[in-house]
C-alpha cells in the first residue's frame, strides 16, 4: 500500500494536551479511501496506527483518548473551579452549569436533588456561566442557595453577574397541583424555602442575579423565594410560584432598589377558592424592606389567593418611587397595600375577587399616584388613603365598581389640610344597595382637588345610607376645585377659593339689537357706547350665568322689564357696574355700583 510520508510539523505550543500530542506525529497522507477508513477506525476505537517514515513501528493512542473525548464524545472535564469546591461531575458529557452534568435525577417525589442542584449553582456561579436547569421535577430537602457575597475585608462578589434559568413550564392554570408534579422545570419542597440568597446580619448586594422560566413550589409557613440581597439590575421573571403552605411567594428584605420582578405567577393553595375573606394567609408578592432605596419595580406579574396580593414597604426601609404597573391581583382578601412609601405609583393594574377586602390601601405614603386601574366589585374597599399624615395622593382615572357590596367605599380620602386629587374617576354600584358611598371625604379642614369624577348612575344613589360623594370632615369645608351632590346630580364647585375674572372682549351698541344685548361665554365686561344704547335683554340666558357688565359712560340704560328685573325697578344709565345672574332666560340683577 503506497504511503507518502511529510517531515515533522513544527507550530507554536497550544494549550490542549491532545494536539500537542498530535502535533509530535509524523503526517501522513493516506493514498486510498480503505486506508483512511482504517485511520478513522484507529482514532475512534484506540487501534494501533501504523506510520512509516522510513521504517514501521506501532503507537498507541491510549494515552490520547482522555483528551480526545471531548472532541469525540462530548467529554467535559472537571474544571478548576469545581475541583476548588470539591465537586465531582457525575456525568462529563454535559458542560459545566448544566444540571444533568451533577446527577439530578428529577424524577417528582422520590429523590432528592438538592446536593446536585446547589453544586450545579456553585460550580457554574464560580466559573461564571450559565446555570441552566434542565426539564424535571427537582425535589430539594433544604433551600437552595445563590452563591455571591460581601463581607468587607474578606470576600467582595458585588461585581460579579449570575444567571439561573430553566426550561420553562405549562400554561400556569392547566398544570396540576400536587406538589413535584408540574410540567417543564420544577423545583420544589415539602417543607421550607426553596431558593435563598447567603443572609448576613448587615445584607448587600451580591452582583447582579438574573432567574427565569422555572417553576418554584413549596408547603410551608416560609417564603417560596426568600431573597435579602436583590439588587441593582438584579431580576427576576418569566417564573411560577406556588406556596401550599401559609407562607409568601416572594418576600424580598433588603432594599432592592431598581430591581425588575416581571411576568411571575404566584399562586397559593386557595387560588380558585372563594368566600374565605381575612381568613386567607401570606403574601404574594411582599416587600418589607430594611433600608432605604427606590425605583423597585413589579410589572405583569399575578398574584392569586393570598391575605394580600402584594405588599410594598412595612419594614425599618423607604421605598422611593417603587412602581407596580400592569398587574392582577384575583381572589385575594386585600390587592396593594404601600406602606412607608414616597412617590409610588400603582397603574394599569386589575383587581377582582375581593372576598370583602381594600383593593388599594395607601398607609404612610406620600405623593403617591393611583391611575388607570380596573377594579371590580367584591371589595369593601376600593382605594383608601386615610392615613392622618399623607401629603400629596393623586386617585385618576380608574373605574371602580361596588357593586352590591353593602357598607362598601369606593375612595376615601382624608386632609387636614395637604393636597390630595381626586380626579376622572368612574364610580358605580347596583342600584338600591345600601350604604354604598362613592367618595368620602374625612379631616379637618381638607385640601382636595376634586375633579371630573363620574357617577353610575348619574341619578341620586338609592339605598339607604348610599351617597355619589359624601364629606365628613370637620372644621372648614373642603378647599380647593370640587363637586358636590345635589339632588338632581354632581356638580363641580370652587370651595374657599378667590375669584378672578377673565376680562372679555369690550362691548359697543354694535352688539345690542332690538335691546338684546348679546354676551360671550365669559363672565366680566366693558360696554362703552357712543350714543344712547337701551337695554332690556341678556343673551345667552343659560340659568345660573353670571355677568358682570361695567359701563365707561352713561350712554347705555338697563330697563327693568319682562326679562330683566332691577331692583326696586330702577333703571341703570351711569358710569359703574352692574351684575346680573341668569335664572329661566330673566337677568336678575345682584348688584351695582356707580362712580363720577
């Protein structure tokens, strides 16, 4: 068999073992398609491979085939990093970080894969990859753990960034619900936390942290995701949380300032159980953190059966500015509660479900915004801001139903004196409920810009003890732009405020006719005319316009007359004012004044 023989290949070292071996061979071109076929056969069964060059000898390529694998055989040796942990991959055929490589099993109720998983976590969080869970249902016998941490003067993980996601799961309502026996990526436990970060007595940020497409479970008093680290541009999304104990989904007690938690489903064992109003237990999604910080954020994510949907501030913290936008809480006794918050906003979010509980309860919060949200009845409450010493609360633009809960509020506000707005809301119930209240107003002395809201029915509210808007408060009555119920309907009212009047264009016997004197929409005018101008009509004569005309000479005279009633019938023709107020198409005056 003709072979062609090269000289020796000469190149720089290079850092893989097997081609340093390969590169000390002598190459060989094989002349025929049998014997390149037997080459490969050598290669890949650990054959003899004969090389002539100037004469025949055998070598063996045992002492290549270990480093030969991972190019024949998918062969992941253990790393630097996983050697420094004293974890052992079970299976080398998959890359360091991914699940199988530590021997999860995954199998639902009968094993446990805790060991597997958090040195799956430890061993990628140190070689800084990617831990990627793969499909099953992970059994763990105690939390889960993010590795990252800080302690001045010994480890310092602040820099560093650390993704943890699975494979996603099923459609969150058609999946079953016992415990290890949801589709996709499942972790779960029968009686603790399933996924905490390293917890020290003064807590820190431990890098940056990004968690998806897992489904987290557990049955416990414990938080499902317990994290005291989470922080900067840290999230957490696209997960599920199901907590068949009393405890929260998601509990977060370290600032998380500007942190993102989006697209989760949390949902408790009573998620499809109605009627069990305060009765129900833990948080969805609960805040109390320990110091101050803002810009936290909660966006498209359902919580579902809890005591409260979601709960931001409560511990010795202020969150600044946290938003909470485009959520659902469904069938939990309380929505959103703030508390200890400045400047937070609460949008677009649904509500339903409300097992006779407050959809929004502003507690200790200023300048707090509430707009566009959609709350439907069930609730006893709908938006309460009735803390003594809020400033600053704006309620705008959410439609809000009652329904036919009696008793029930739709806002209630309170001032004693800082501003709150409450403005372009819609507010109904089931006509003939009783003691159902669209607005009411408590304090002393309050200040409330009260504006635009809506009423259905428009018409009086039946039931007894029901009111559209309904002011209790004590001291001043209500300063500032309001509404007021009347038997016929609501209408807007200025309430302590100072007048001033749009001057309007000047008046000349040019707009006199026939003795009508045609007004604009304003309320102050000048008339001056140059020749004598009579006087015994106003137009436009919507009721309850008021005119205030004053004249520069004496050439106009106002007659009194069918519509036009003067007092003690005295005609007006001086240099002065003179006020009318419209009332059934007839000008009444209300005053006049004259001068020299």
């Amino acid at each position: 068999m003709p072979l062609q023989s090269f000289v020796d290949k000469v190149g720089p070292i290079i850092s893989a073992a097997w081609l340093n071996a390969v590169d000390s061979l002598k190459f060989t071109v094989f002349d025929d398609a049998v014997t390149k076929a037997t080459a490969r056969t050598a290669l890949t069964t650990d054959a003899p491979l004969e090389v002539v060059n100037g004469g025949t000898g055998q070598r063996s390529l045992s002492l290549l085939a270990g480093d030969l694998n991972p190019y024949i055989n998918n062969y992941y040796d253990q790393t630097a990093g996983e050697a420094a942990l004293s974890i052992t991959p079970v299976d080398y055929s998959y890359p360091v970080g991914h699940s199988p490589r530590y021997g999860t099993v995954g199998i639902g109720t009968s094993a446990d894969d805790y060991t597997a998983l958090q040195n799956c976590m430890n061993a990628a969080y140190a070689e800084q990859v990617e831990c990627v869970i793969y499909t099953g249902k992970f059994k763990v016998s105690q939390p889960l753990v993010i590795p990252g941490d800080y302690q001045v003067g010994i480890i310092d993980d602040r820099s560093k960034g650390f993704i943890i996601r699975g494979a996603g799961f099923g459609e969150p309502f058609s999946m079953g619900w016992t415990l290890g026996e949801a589709g996709g990526t499942t972790i779960w436990s029968s009686s603790d936390t399933v996924l905490k970060d390293i917890a020290t007595a003064t807590p820190t940020s431990n890098g940056t942290i990004d968690i998806s497409r897992i489904r987290f479970e557990t049955t416990s008093s414990n938080p499902v995701i317990r994290l005291t680290r989470f922080y900067g541009q840290s999230r957490l999304h696209s997960c599920m949380i199901y907590q068949a104990g009393t405890g929260d989904g998601f509990r977060c007690d370290y600032n998380a300032a500007t942190t993102e938690v989006e697209n989760i489903y949390a949902l408790n064992k009573d998620w499809n159980t109605n009627n069990l109003y305060s009765s129900r237990t833990g948080v969805g999604f609960n805040y109390p953190v320990t110091s101050n910080a803002g810009l936290q954020t909660i966006r498209k994510c359902t919580s579902r059966g809890f005591r409260d949907g979601f709960v931001m501030g409560g511990g010795a913290g202020t969150m600044y500015s946290p938003a909470i936008h485009d959520c659902e809480s469904s069938t939990n006794y309380n929505g959103i509660t703030l508390n200890g918050c400045r400047g937070a906003t609460v949008a677009g979010c649904y509500f339903e479900g409300g097992d006779l509980g407050t959809a929004i309860n502003n507690i200790d919060s200023d300048y707090t915004t509430i707009r566009d949200n959609f709350i439907f009845s069930g609730f006893a409450f709908g938006v309460v801001d009735t803390s003594t010493t809020n400033k600053g609360t704006t309620v705008d633009s959410n439609l809000i139903s009652m329904g036919s809960v009696a008793s029930s509020i739709a806002v209630s506000v309170y001032s004693n004196g800082y501003q709150k707005n409450i403005l372009n809301n819609t507010l109904s119930y089931t006509v003939g409920t009783a003691g159902v209240k669209g607005i009411v107003i408590t304090g002393v002395g309050p200040t409330i810009n009260l504006q635009g809201n809506l009423f259905d029915p428009g018409a009086v509210w039946t039931g007894t003890g029901s009111y559209r808007i309904l002011d209790s408060s004590t001291g001043d009555s209500v300063q500032g732009l309001t509404q007021i119920e009347t038997p016929g309907s609501v209408v807007p009212m200025l309430s302590r405020g100072a007048v001033s009047y749009e001057m309007c264009d000047t008046l000349t016997e040019a707009d006199v006719a026939g003795s009508v004197l045609t007004l604009g929409e304003g309320t102050y005018y000048v008339m001056t005319a140059t020749g004598a101008t009579a006087v015994g009509t106003l137009l436009p004569g919507e009721d309850g316009r008021l005119f205030v005309i004053r004249t520069t000479n004496a050439n106009v005279t106002f007659s009194d007359g069918a519509n036009m009633k003067l007092d003690a019938a005295a005609p007006f023709a001086s240099i002065g004012t003179i006020e009318f107020l419209m009332d059934g198409g007839i000008a009444y005056e209300q005053r006049r004044s004259t001068y020299t």
